[in-house]
C-alpha cells in the first residue's frame, strides 16, 4: 500500500493550473499599442518609450509560498550640490567717463576764473568810482561861484586933465600915462578914455550902480565925451587883472578954476572878473 505521503503529497504552487491553460497564458502575445490619432496640419506626435516593467514571475520560488512581493528598495537621496563659488567680475568703465571727467572740470575751472575775474574788474570800477567821487569833490569845489570881493570905495576924487588912474593902488593917485581910466579934454572938450586894455561901458541915467550892473553891461567903449553923460550917472571899467570898478560922475571944474579935472566917485572890486 502506498504510503500516505504519496497521496496526499502537495501540488507545487505552478501546479495548480491545467498544463493546457498554463501554457496557453504563458504563449499568450501582447496587447497591440493604440494607434496615435494623426491630426491634420499638427506636427507628427513624437514616439512615446513604453516604460519597462520588471516580469513578476508566474510563480514564487519553493519555500516562499503566498510571501508578499518584495518592492525593490528607495535609493538614498543624492545630497545637493554645493553652490560654486562666482567668479568676481570687474564691470569695465563706459569708454569717454574719463575724458568726460576731465571735460567737466576745465569747464568748472573756466567758470570759476572767469567769475573771479568779474569781480576783480567790478572792484577796480568801483574804485575808480569812489576815486573819481573824491576827486570830483575837490573839483566840484573849486568850481563853486566865488564868493564876491568886498567893495572898496574912494569919494571925491579929483583926475585932472591928461592923467590916469589906477584901480590896483589901494590909494589911487593921479598917474600920467600909467592907469586904467583917463580924462582927456581938447579945447574945453572933454571925456573919458581907457589909457590900456581896460573896457569901459555906460550905464543908462537912472540905473543904480552895483557889482550886479556892471556884470551885466556889456556895451564896451573905449570914450565916453561929459556930455554923454549927467551928473550921478556912472562908467563901469573892466580891466586886464579882473577888478571892476564904478566910477559915478560928479561933475567937473569950472570955467574960470585955473585948473581942468573931474570929480569922481569911485567903488572898486578887486578880482571880481578874474576867470581863475
């Protein structure tokens, strides 16, 4: 009699299917690949690599019955890359930076020389301007109106016929052929004559004689005859050395006075018309 052992001995796990269905799933081709949907004017799609699967076999090898299919292990993560260090780059200077630095100074320098200069030359006007108001001061001074001279008078003064009188003697006295005013008479004709470069002018009867009116008379003679003139009229005399004088006729000796002459009243300005 057989043993147990051979009746009941256990299929091998591969065992369990019919030899025929066995082989006809393990000669069993693949499935065809889908067939890519071609659209008209779309590029051609590009070949798509069918991943590899791992063939689980059919069957477990003896001794690991119904053992769970053991899932190939992770690999560790790769650490990451350490970053490389850059490179220290030298950004270049734009070409004409220098030139353009040197361009902006000189134009800087001029501008300042030049505003130095400005006021260098402002100064110097304004100091010829406060030089030229200190000398205008004195010129403007020295061109102010003078002040008149004070009147010097001589009352009753008697020039004889043929002498002269000079208004630069502070005491007049008759003086033949050296004075400014003469009295002159030919056959009992007489007047008054200027003896030098003196200017002799008349005033009208009536007129009051001052320093004013004898500035101001400019009908200049050399001879003014007595009777010309009346008693209280006056002869302005202008002379060479800037003295104005107003001689005042008083009247004259008598017919029968052994002696010819006039009687004069004399006022003098001693440089009154000097033009200095």
């Amino acid at each position: 009699m057989p043993g147990a052992g051979d009746h009941t001995r256990l299929r091998r796990p591969e065992d369990w299917l019919p030899d025929g269905v066995a082989t006809r799933l393990a000669n069993r081709p693949s499935p065809p690949a889908p067939v890519p949907t071609v659209v008209e004017g779309a590029a051609p799609p590009l070949p798509v690599a069918q991943p590899t699967v791992p063939a689980r076999p059919l069957y477990a090898p003896a001794g690991t019955f119904n053992a769970p299919y053991a899932a190939p292990p992770t690999p560790p993560p790769m650490p990451a890359p350490a970053p490389s260090p850059q490179p220290f780059v030298v950004i270049p200077r734009p070409p004409g930076s220098n030139r353009n630095a040197v361009v902006l100074i000189s134009v800087l320098g001029g501008l300042f020389f030049l505003l130095a200069g400005c006021m260098a030359v402002l100064s110097n006007i304004d100091g010829k301007s406060s030089g030229d108001s200190a000398d205008a001061a004195p010129r403007a001074t020295s061109t102010a109106p003078r002040p008149d001279p004070k009147p010097v008078e001589y009352k009753g003064f008697n020039l004889p016929d043929n002498y002269d009188v000079s208004f630069a003697d502070d005491q007049p006295v008759p003086r033949q052929n050296h004075g400014d005013l003469r009295y002159l008479c030919y056959s009992k004709i007489c007047g008054f004559h200027s003896n030098s470069d003196a200017k002799l002018a008349r005033l009208d009867s009536g007129t009051e004689g001052s320093l004013q009116a004898c500035r101001q008379e400019t009908r200049f003679t050399s001879e003014i005859p007595v009777a010309a003139i009346s008693r209280g009229d006056g002869i302005c005399v202008r002379t060479s050395q800037g003295t104005i004088a107003l001689v005042v006729y008083r009247g004259r000796s008598a017919e029968d006075d052994p002696s010819t002459y006039a009687t004069l009243d004399m006022t003098v300005w001693r440089g009154a018309d000097r033009k200095d």
